[in-house]
C-alpha cells in the first residue's frame, strides 16, 4: 500500500477558541508557524517533536526561537512531554485516519 504524508483537519480550525487567541496575538504568522509545527509532526511516525528540532526550525524557515516556543507552548494547542511535543488533536485525528486508511 503506498504510504501518503496527508493529514486531514477541520476545516473550521481557524475557529477554535486556541487558535482564535493565537491569531489575535501574532496575525496569520502565527497561524502559519502553527500549521508548520503540525506538518512537522505528521512527519513522524508517531506524531511528535523532539525539543531539539526548534533550532532546525528557526533555521529553515528564519524564525525566532522564542517565537517557536511561544506557539508550542502558550496556546494550549501542543503538549511539552518530556522532550517533546505533540498535538493530542493532531494525534486523535491521525488515529481515525489510520485505522480507515488501514
């Protein structure tokens, strides 16, 4: 079976009382610098981020750490787990996936 590296989501996303705080403070940059984060850990098979990425990031895509930080952290929209980050969202959405894409 051919693997794809898709993920759906919510189309009213944008309306999420998290995500609405988030635009409210940082524009559509942050919105953008959010959806980044959760391409990025669609990436992994288990749908999470070693702390040790953000400097990959901010290099890649010339953000400020701090930046970084501040969207994986004051919105309530990721977990900080030890050393990494997930979307418990991304997570229960890439579930449902799965289990239909077999």
């Amino acid at each position: 079976m051919e693997t794809t590296n898709d993920f759906p989501h919510d189309a009213h996303l944008r309306e999420d009382p998290r995500v609405i705080q988030l635009i409210d403070q940082h524009n559509l940059e942050g919105y953008g610098l959010f959806m980044l984060l959760l391409e990025t850990l669609r990436m992994d098979e288990n749908y999470r981020m070693h702390q040790d990425v953000i400097p990959i990031i901010c290099r890649k895509f010339d953000v400020n750490a701090t930046f970084v930080v501040t969207i994986l952290e004051d919105f309530d929209l990721f977990v900080h787990d030890d050393e990494y980050y997930y979307s418990k969202d991304l997570c229960d959405v890439m579930e449902r996936y799965d289990e239909i894409m077999g």
